[in-house]
C-alpha cells in the first residue's frame, strides 16, 4: 500500500500538483480499473479493465 501511495498520492503533492494523486469528487479521473489485487502482485496494474482519462473512458476491455 506505500509504494501505491507514494507513486500516486505522494508522487502527485512533490510535483506541486496536489489536485492529482487521490479519488475524491472534483478532482480529474485519471485512472484504471483492474481485476485483481495489486497488494498481492504488481502485474494486475499491466492489466487494465478500463482505463479513464479526464474522465472520460478511452479503453473498455470486454
């Protein structure tokens, strides 16, 4: 959970840009969704079901 955290939320609050690095609502949806558990194996975040960016959904795996 802390290496997700620091290359997310952390990440985001050293670049300056503290309105990235979190869900919260009002902020820009730049995300995927995977099946799987990335504290058990990093390899799900390779696997994306749908990623999202500004909100807006750009690859939907069926």
């Amino acid at each position: 959970m802390e290496t997700l955290v620091a290359a997310t939320k952390n990440g985001a609050i050293i670049l300056g840009k503290e309105e990235l690095g979190t869900i919260e609502e009002g902020k820009l949806a730049d995300l995927q969704v995977i099946a799987g558990d990335p504290l058990k194996t990093f390899d799900v975040l390779g696997q994306p079901e749908i990623v999202m960016i500004g909100g807006k959904i750009h690859r939907f795996k069926n």
